[in-house]
C-alpha cells in the first residue's frame, strides 16, 4: 500500500510539474539512465515481490502457542513494551505513515530547483523506495517475530493471523524514513547553501521518531524493530540520491565502467569516486 500511494504521487507530481519543467530546466546535480535505472528499479520490484510472497506462507500461532509466550523470553531492551495494544495508535502510525510519503518529497514541488527536474526526482523517489521495501519485504517475509501485543490480552482476530508474526522489522518507520530523508537529501543538493538546511534535516529526523513512538504504543513493533526500520529507511533515503550524484559534484558518486586494459583483456565493474 505503501508503494503505490507513492507511484500514485510520483506520477501526479510529474504530469502536473511537466509544463513548468520543460520552461524551467534547472541544472541537477543527479545522473539517470533509463537502461541502468530501469532494471535496478524492476529487479527491487521482484525482489519485494518475492518478499510478499514469502509472507503469505507464514502461519500465525495456535491458541497454545499464544498461552506458552512469555515476556520473559522477550529481550531486556524491548521487554517493557510487551502487551502494549492500542488501536488510536496504529491507526495514527497509518496516517503519519502514508501522509508522510506524499508529503515529505511533495514538498520538493514548492522549491524551484527540484520541481524543474521533477521527473527525475520522482523516478529516484521511486527507485529509493523500492530499495527501502525489498530489504523490508525480505527480512519480514523470512523472519518471524512475535509483535508486542502477543503478550498482552488484546488484539482480537490479528494475534492467531499472519501479520502476527511481523514485528520484525517496522516498515511504516522505515518507509517514513526513506521519505523524509529522501526529501531532505534532495533539497541539500539542490540547494547547497540554503540556510533551511538544518531545519529540513531536522524534520526529517524527527518524523520517523514520532511514527516509532506510535507503533510502539499501538503494540505492532518493539524498540529494536523501530530502530532497525529508522536505520534502513534513513540510509536508503541518503544512499540511493548519493548514488546518482554527478561525478563533478561534491560527494560521491558511483558508476558503471568498461573497457580494454593494457594487455587486451575486456573489464567491467563500478567506479566509485570521492572528490576531495
């Protein structure tokens, strides 16, 4: 659900940015090419895939295995939230979750330099994203993870089904993450030397943080499933744009080479470049 409220954002932002991009092309310090981008795109999309699949073939517990679970058996760091249940919480997590993946790189629209290269943008929001969520889909989808409400009375249908076994890790965190960071990224390179910076960067640290707070609270992942999400969503969010910086631009930069060396041989590989 996730992913596509955010292709359905991507698409919307660059229908309605495209008379303004063509008018207004300013420079970007990001490199794409549809034939590397593509197929990185696709194959993150098959390996969540994949990963979806994997979910559906888990099993919930049976009535005895809820009775044998012990808070004790919960490690010491995340024992404290065992048997939390709130359905407010959760249902305030969904909405800062998906609000904030429209929200955070929608916000690019109103700055001049990224909304003239909203295409590109919106297709890296997407490849990020898709990075984000195949990592995600995979551990959840291999790992089973009791969630925190399985200790507590509540819970209703959800403690015998599927999902309860996938508190490993948060998605709504690291996908929160992936968003604002995403948004905060971009904005820095873009604008180098706005003095907005601190603030934005500010703000996409803290959103994440509330979003944990909540699902904390609503019972559906402990204090490691949210730090783990605050970690993976934060990194894709920076990684992926610093990927496809442009070599001449400060930072790194990676990109696929080829070519004959001195003796004939044929090579290939990535070049990864630093400027000092």
């Amino acid at each position: 659900m996730k992913f596509f409220a955010s292709l359905v954002f991507s698409g919307g932002w660059l229908l309605a940015g495209a008379p303004a991009a063509v008018a207004q092309q300013a420079p970007s310090p990001y490199h794409t090419r549809f034939a590397v981008d593509a197929p990185v795109a696709l194959g993150l999309g098959a390996v969540s895939g994949f990963g979806l699949y994997r979910v559906q073939q888990k099993h919930g517990l049976s009535a005895a295995g809820l009775a044998a679970l012990s808070k004790d058996d919960v490690p010491r760091i995340d024992r404290f939230s065992a048997g939390y249940y709130s359905a407010r919480a959760q249902t305030t997590s969904d909405y800062l979750c998906y609000g904030s993946l429209l929200v955070a790189p929608g916000l690019l629209a109103l700055n001049p330099a990224a909304r003239g290269r909203c295409g590109q943008v919106a297709a890296l929001y997407v490849e990020t994203l898709l990075a984000t969520d195949a990592i995600f889909t995979t551990s959840v989808g291999n790992v089973a993870r009791y969630r925190p409400y399985l200790y507590g009375p509540e819970g209703g249908d959800d403690r015998t089904g599927k999902i309860a076994t996938n508190s490993f890790f948060s998605g709504h965190t690291a996908h929160t993450a992936t968003a604002t960071f995403f948004a905060a990224k971009v904005f820095h390179d873009f604008n180098p030397g706005s003095r907005a910076q601190p603030y934005v960067w500010g703000a996409a640290a803290a959103v994440p943080v509330v979003v944990a707070y909540f699902r904390i609270e609503a019972g559906k992942h402990f204090l490691t499933d949210n730090l783990l999400g605050y970690a993976v969503g934060a990194t894709t969010g920076v990684v992926v744009p610093q990927l496809h910086k442009k070599a001449g631009a400060a930072g790194v930069s990676l990109a696929p080479i080829q070519g004959l060396n001195a003796n004939g041989y044929a090579y290939s590989g990535l070049l990864l470049r630093k400027q000092l």
